[in-house]
C-alpha cells in the first residue's frame, strides 16, 4: 500500500502561530487556497485509489481541489485530525507551545504513556490515527489529508528509514506531502512503513514566508524543539 500524507492549506491561526486544533477550526488563507490547488500537480505521478480528510475545516477546502481533479469523494474520518492541544487549545506562547512538543517530543522518543495537558495519550492518538489507515488499506495507493502534528507524529512513529539527524525531516510547510509504503501492523511498536520520500516545503512552492504555525517543525531534539517554539511566536 502507498500512503500520500498531505498537511493542509496555510491557515490565519497558522499566521497568528496558535495551537489550533479544535473542530471545526478556521479556513484557509488566500494562499492557503494557493496551495491547495497547487496539490494535484504536485501529485500528477501518482494513482490514487481514495482520498480520506479530518474533520477540520481546512482538510476538506486542502482536498477539494485534488478530489475534483481526480474525480474522488473525500471520506471524512475523525481519526485524521490534528493531536488535541487540550488546556493549551489556542494559545501562542513560548511556555505553551514547549508544552505541546514536549509532549509530541516524547512519543517520538516511545514513550507513548506521555499525555498532551487535558487530551490524550501518544497510545490514544496512534490508535484513531491507525484505524484510519487500516481502513484504507484495501487500496493500492490512498491520499490523506490531515495535519502538521500528527502528520509529523505517525510518519515519525511508523516509518523504519527515517532519521531525525538528516534536515530534510526537520520541516512539513503547509501543503507538504509524505509518502510511505507499507501496511498496517497491528500493533503499537514503532515501524511498519518505509518512507518514500518526504517533500516538507510547500506544493507547487508557494512558501508561507515561515508562517506554517508551531507545529512546522518537530524533532525528538529538545534544542531544535525550542527554537520552533521562538519562531512560532514572533507575530505576537
């Protein structure tokens, strides 16, 4: 099975470097609209079989213009949204922000037991999104569009070849696209998928100008961890 992982459009609360995760959450910007047309071009290799999105806002509007080029209806799947900030839901601080990598921090360090401040566990997050994948694997080749945390988190968790010391890993912009193959594992254990390759800027390279939001760049290095979180905050 191949798996095309795409993270959303730029949105405002991307701009405003906001921990934004609840549903159904904000639209995309004008270049948010940009960059999701930009996708199906970027995708113009690949077959694809089923196109699933979550069930926040800006997956739906990322996915329209790929569901319409390829003539395929987005299923929506709660499993696919972006990891629940919890207590830190819309905030933008330093403080705030190191919370919420710490926590993401962890898991890719496998210690899945970790939970986000008020939300969930790393073993609850790789469950829904797990299922989702599940699910899809009766088809050859499936896109998802999801989200920069869980994108970064599960990818991060499932693919056996990546290496957080190599910088390609360091940033998935908005519209950047992951691509895995493999199959579902049953379990919990980290592996299970090779990553084919991984395109962290912009589809159609239409930069954000480092407006991604504060999850744009996760790595199980405490430092790097902390200079995200400064740069996530330098609009406020």
């Amino acid at each position: 099975m191949r798996l095309i992982l795409i993270r959303h459009g730029q949105t405002p609360n991307n701009v405003r470097s906001l921990l934004d995760t609840a549903i159904p959450g904000p639209g995309l910007t004008p270049l948010g609209e940009l960059q999701a047309a930009a996708v199906p071009a970027a995708l113009a290799g690949q077959d694809i079989n089923a196109l699933y999105i979550s069930n926040l806002t800006r997956t739906a509007l990322t996915a329209a213009p790929l569901a319409a080029d390829r003539a395929l209806e987005p299923l929506m799947r709660d499993g696919l949204r972006e990891i629940s900030a919890g207590s830190l839901e819309m905030k933008g601080d330093l403080s705030s922000i190191e919370a919420y990598l710490h926590a993401v921090k962890s898991w890719l360090g496998g210690d899945l037991s970790v939970r986000m401040p008020g939300a969930d566990s790393g073993y609850e997050v790789l469950e829904r999104f797990d299922a989702v994948v599940e699910e899809a694997a009766s088809e050859e080749t499936v896109a998802m569009v999801s989200h920069g945390a869980m994108i970064r988190f599960w990818a991060g968790h499932r693919g056996i070849n990546i290496d957080w010391s190599d910088a390609k890993y360091h940033d998935l912009s908005n519209t950047g696209i992951v691509t895995l193959d493999g199959e579902p594992t049953g379990n919990n254990a980290p592996g299970g998928w090779h990553i084919h390759s991984w395109q962290g800027a912009p589809a159609g390279g239409l930069d954000g100008l480092d407006a991604d939001g504060p999850t744009a760049e996760i790595t199980t290095d405490a430092g790097s961890a902390l200079r995200a979180g400064a740069s996530g905050t330098q609009d406020h």
